[in-house]
C-alpha cells in the first residue's frame, strides 16, 4: 500500500473544499485534494450539458446511495461529482447571504459574519442584474406578476481579467446561462478557487474515492485517509471495468468538504465500534434540512419566446427573504432537467403514449417552456428528525461501506408552503399565458441538502466549533453545508463560501477576516 | 449546445428516465458517446448500413408530424444510419432480436413484418416491460430510442431545413448572419442573442 504525506489533506473540491484549500495553499500549505469525480479546468464552462449530467448525478450512477422513496419517488442527491463540485452545475446561482440567515441557532449574527460576506461577494462576483436590464422571459413574468421581480444574484464576471495565469472573459448577457456558459464567466468553486490553488501548487487528485479517516486508538487525532484511486472515467455498476487501487494519505490536518451527505458518511465509515468519528454529541447525519418544492411546468401559449433564454428570476416584495415562507422563483432549465421533470411528473402508461410523435412535439415546447420551482425554507429550531444515517439494514454499496439511508419529510408547516408557493406560481404563469391545460405538478422534491454535521459552540449538541473544527478531533476540520446549524433560506453555495474563509482564518490563526 | 446536442440529450433525459435508468444513466453515456463521434463524423455514414428493422424503428419513433410543414422522418434525417453507426453490427443485431421478441408477443409477428402501429405497440411494451429487462437491454433500447433522434433537425439540405424552422418558428430566412429569429424584438435584449444555427453544416 502507498502511502504520501500533505500538509492538509481536503476531501472534495467543491465550494467549501476549493476555497478553504486556495486560501490554505496561498499561506503556504503543502495542500491534496481528494476529489471523488474528474479534474477540469476552468475552460469547462459546461457548454456539453451531458458533461454536468453526468456528472451532476454521479453519485446516483455509482449506487453509492440509498434513496429512501419520497411520495414514491426518488429525489437527487444534488452532489456534484467532479472538481468545482456542484457549484459546477447550472446557472451559477449565487444568491446574497442577508441578516435573516443568521437568526439562532446560527450562532452569530450577520454583523459578526459581514467581513465574510463582503469577501465573497467581492471574490466570486456576485451581481444582481438591474430589473429593467432582465431578459423578454424575465419581463413577460414580470408583468403577469404586477411587477416586483428581480434577478437572481449570481456569481460571473462583469469584466475580463487575468488572474493566477488564467483568463476569465466577461459575461456577454446571453442569457443562456441555464445551458452553461459559453464564455467561461461563470464565477464559481472550479473557475475562481480552484485556479488558485493550482498556483499555490496544490495538488487535485480526481477519482478517489475516501473510504476512512484512519485515527488513533481514542479517535481524537486523524492519522491517514484510506482511498481508492479509480479508474479515470470512474465506472459504472455492473460494467465489471472498475480497476481501483487502495492508497494511505498522511497529513497534519484533514477537511472534510464533501458536501451534505457524504461528509457525515465518511465520519460514520471512520468509526470504532459502531460510534462514529466526531461522533459525541450523537448529531453527525442528523438534521439534514433543505428546501422542498413542487416544480410546475407549464408552456406559454406565444411564439415570441425563447424561456431559456432568461434571468432566473424571484419575486421580491416580502417574498424574496421567505417573508411568507417561500422563495417564488421562475427557472430556466436544460433540457435534460425539463424532460427528467415531464418523466417525474407522467404516469407510466402516460409516458408510454409519449414515444412517437408527442415526443417530438413535446421537445418543440422547450422554446416557450415555463417553470417556477418555488423554494420553501425549512421550519425548525435548529433540530429536525430528517437524517443520513448508515442503512438500518446493513445494505453496503460495492465497496462494502454502508450505504446511507435518507430519511426526508416536511413538517406540516413545510408542507403547507410548498403548496402555497404552487398555487402562486401557477397563477403568474397563468396570467404570462401558460396554456391551462398544460400545467403540470411535480411531486414534491427538495434541493439544496444542508445540515448533518452542525457546528455550534456546545459540544454535546454539535459536531464542529465556530471554527469547522470538530469538538472531538484535534486535526480535523469540516467545511461544507453540512455545518449549517438552522433552517437555511436562500442558496447555501454563498454562505458555505464564507464559511470556508472562516474556517481558513481559524486554521491559519488570522486576524478576521481574510484580507 | 447546438441543436443537435439539444436533440440527443432530451431525448437521452427523456428516455433514459423513462427506462428507470437511475441518473439517466446510460442514456447520456451512450448520447455523449454519439456526440462525440458526431462531432468528427456528423453524418455517421461511413458506419454499417441499418439493418431494415432499425430503419423501422428509428420512423416509428420519429414520424414526421403532419403538422409541420416539410417534415421529415427519422430515416430522411439519417437517423437510422446514426443508430447504426452507434451500434455497430452486433449492436444491430441484437437490437433486432429484441425488437422481434417483443413483436412476437404482442402482434404474433416479427418486427418488420408489423405495421407502424404494431411496431409502435412493440416498443411500447418493451418499455413498459422495463423492469423485467437486463439491463444491457435497457441500455440498448435506451440507446435505440435516443440515438433514433440524432439528426433530426440537421441532416438535411440548407433548402429542407429552412423550410422545417421556418415553420417551427426557429429561424429568420431572411436573417443574413443565419441565425435563430430573434425572439424578443422590442425589448432591451433583442441584439443580444445571435445563436447560430449551423445553417448548410453538412454542405
């Protein structure tokens, strides 16, 4: 068995990982990353939408998961599989952290995170498109709404520059952000961390797949990581081609940044004695929390339109900060996102009738396709009975680590918003001149996984410190949503960011904040 | 992405999940894999010829639709050659056994011997079979399904597809950059948004 030794060694380059490593790297750090999907450069840009499909559902692929079934049926991990993780994905979506992120339990205020805050916005570029600058689509909605529509803050580049040795053109307000981005504007974990820590000679070492954090006897120090370097295009169940080598890494210190559901797993595959590592306070995989939605698909009954071509949108005037429980937002949406959504939403023999011509017609709506999925926060006081926990059946993936087990339902309360902000959405897109008799209801999905190694000043009620530093390791730290210790409102990418920073200001023993 | 990636990844998302492939799964591997074998051969034509059951298969699921004005077949877009470009000699034949299994049991006929609305029916009950497939075979129908949609909207002259997007309301013929028509005339963002078309891209 090999074995090699790192400074810091970080398990996933996705937006907590890639920043936290970039910062670390910068100051010195002799830093590896452990991606579990590919290496990409910043060229990627994602113009191949099959490349963010297939990696965007990854993880699916490998059977690595168990999904518990929702209202019969499957919801998506949401993980990004590859280097950028899922920042790498979509329209780059980066909505601004606002003071009602940060009521308790988040233990401290918008005031104490600002620095961090203004951080990140300066570093991944987040904007709001002026309402009057939004596309035809955006307006369309916006009339039928009575006005009060604003873009979606995202993260791209206003204006060409150089930096770290790679150039970043600018946004050329195409609009087709939902598609990828064709200019490599796109400010996210891949194209702004990730090229900084290269230049730091950080190291990414994609297809390694974590299996264990190897620790001493009292499991308060990490020694190693046990991973398997795969084969480079992974594989897939079945096919019989994996070839994986088992490989140790060593480090001083150890991040696990490899998002919501797999940061907790890792933890539990690293224990002794069936307790997991980090594991006093009985919280890691617990409280997983994130926004439910029930998609509506409609088809706007006009020629003129071209709703890809659009601004994601949100209706502000007391909705924008879930005043009234939800985040009414209008999408663009790739087509394998509109036909995975016309599959969810048919019955079989429904689909059956697809094949032929209605196949065909069905892709010509693409062009005038109009979908709201309204976000709804989560509404608890910091604990939920929602979990990713180690399958209670003793099931195993094909590495023979247990599989996770999701459990994911919405309160009542959680439950009554996803219905209201539907029947809202309907209604705009009713007065935008969706045909009535084409609206279609998703079943209720959710995004935006968070919560499962909460952080807090209390260990017998938290996983990490205000730090990302875990209560009962000494060398280990986490830094990715699974920190986030209450309900969550807008895109979480943005506060994991900022966190990230933190966490780098607290490994190094920086003055706050990062300069 | 251009129409044609447009094309493949839909129907790849489309069929894949209707497949019950987890994640779409081989359906966009075997769509990128087209798509990158297109991108150097877009007609696929120096593969085999397509057995007549694929050619079969690939009209029934790609009818012209009586609706549009100069539509075409999946055949008169070369589709059935792209499918058998993907799936090679053995591919072919295998995809052939299986669609005269299903023709069997449901039409009491082979495949080709069936009308378009048997074999309609034929494929249908593969699909609805799904969860009694190998899952070679869902991967292989899946790929039939969608590598059935390649070309649809690009193999053809200049003249054909001018005539298809005009009538899709895809295209200004009298837009000289040869672009899509511009959606949004009279709003802040009408220039903005030139996608060409790859008009004459095979010529």
């Amino acid at each position: 068995m090999k074995s090699e030794h790192a400074d810091v060694v970080i398990v996933g380059a996705g937006a907590g990982g890639a920043t936290l490593g970039a910062e670390l790297a910068e100051a010195g750090a002799k830093v590896v990353f452990l991606e579990a999907g590919k290496d990409l450069d910043i060229t990627y840009g994602s113009p191949d939408h099959f490349a963010d499909s297939q990696m965007f559902f990854k993880t699916q692929q490998d059977g690595l998961f168990w999904h518990e079934q929702y209202t019969g049926r499957n919801w998506r991990t949401d993980m990004g599989e590859c280097a950028g993780g899922g920042t790498t994905a979509y329209a780059g979506v980066l909505e601004e952290s606002t003071p009602r992120d940060y009521i308790p339990p988040w233990p401290f205020s918008y005031e104490e995170f600002e620095p961090y805050i203004e951080l990140t916005k300066k570093r991944y570029h987040v904007y709001r498109w002026p309402v009057e600058e939004l596309s035809h689509y955006a307006q369309i909605l916006n009339d039928a709404a009575g006005g009060g529509l604003v873009a979606t803050a995202s993260g791209f580049n206003r204006e060409p520059y150089v930096e770290y040795g790679v150039y970043h053109d600018r946004c050329r307000r195409c609009r087709c952000c939902i598609l990828g981005c064709r200019y490599n504007a796109k400010a996210n974990a891949l194209t702004i961390a990730l090229p900084k820590a290269r230049f730091h000679k950080a190291e990414i070492k994609p297809n390694c797949f974590v299996k264990k954090l190897n620790t001493n006897a009292d499991m308060t120090k990490v020694e190693s990581i046990t991973y398997l370097q795969r084969t480079q295009n992974g594989a897939i169940p079945g096919d019989g081609i994996e070839d994986i080598e088992e490989k140790t890494i060593t480090a001083d210190k150890f991040v696990l940044a490899a998002g919501s559901m797999m940061t907790p797993m890792i933890l539990h595959w690293s224990g002794q004695n069936g307790v997991a590592l980090a594991n006093s306070s009985g919280q890691v995989g617990k409280n997983l929390r994130g926004h439910f939605f029930r998609a509506t698909y409609g088809v706007l009954d006009r020629q003129d339109v071209r709703t890809y071509q659009g601004n994601l949108v949100e209706l502000n005037d007391g909705y924008q900060n879930f005043d009234k429980g939800y985040l009414l937002e209008f999408n663009m949406v790739a087509p394998p996102t509109y036909m995975g959504g016309m599959v969810e939403v048919m019955q079989t023999q429904d689909l059956v009738n697809m094949i032929g011509l209605p196949f065909k017609k069905l892709m010509r709506d693409y062009s005038r396709l109009v979908v709201s999925a309204p976000l709804v926060r989560s509404y608890d006081e910091g604990f939920t009975e929602n979990s990713v926990l180690p399958h209670p059946d003793g099931k195993t993936n094909r590495y023979d680590l247990p599989l996770p087990h999701v459990t994911f339902e919405p309160n009542e309360q959680e439950a009554k918003w996803v219905e209201d902000a539907m029947e809202h959405a309907k209604t705009i897109m009713l007065k935008a001149g969706a045909d009535p008799d084409r609206l279609l209801n998703g079943g209720v999905d959710v995004v935006h996984k968070v919560g499962t190694c909460r952080m807090g000043s209390d260990p017998t009620n938290s996983v990490t410190d205000l730090g990302g530093k875990c209560h009962d390791v000494d060398n280990l730290w986490i830094s990715d949503g699974s920190r986030f210790p209450g309900p969550l409102l807008a895109n979480c990418a943005f506060i994991i960011y900022a966190l990230a920073y933190q966490i780098a200001d607290s490994m190094l023993d920086r003055d706050i904040p990062t300069k | 992405m251009n129409r044609r990636e447009f094309v493949i990844v839909s129907s790849a998302a489309f069929f894949g999940a209707m497949m019950g492939l987890p994640g779409e799964r081989n359906g966009f591997a075997m769509a990128s894999e087209a798509v990158q074998r297109l991108k150097s051969n877009p007609l696929g034509l120096d593969g085999p010829d397509p057995l007549p059951e694929i050619t079969a298969a690939v009209n029934v699921l790609v009818p012209a639709d009586p609706d549009i004005p100069g539509d075409f077949k999946g055949s008169d877009y070369n589709g059935d050659r792209v499918v058998a470009y993907v799936l090679g000699d053995m591919g072919q034949a295998s995809a052939v056994g299986f669609l005269n299994k299903y023709a069997q049991e449901t039409a009491s006929k082979d495949f080709i011997d069936c009308n378009d609305d048997e074999r309609l029916g034929t494929i249908q009950a593969i699909v609805l079979a799904r969860a009694e497939l190998e899952g070679d075979m869902r991967d292989l129908l899946t790929g039939l399904l969608t590598m059935s949609m390649i070309g649809t909207f690009e193999n053809n002259s200049s003249e054909e597809n001018e005539v298809l997007f005009e009538s899709m309301g895809w295209y200004d013929p009298n837009d000289p950059a040869g672009t899509f028509r511009i959606p949004n005339e009279g709003y802040v963002d009408a220039q903005i948004f030139p996608v060409t078309l790859k008009k004459g891209l095979l010529k």
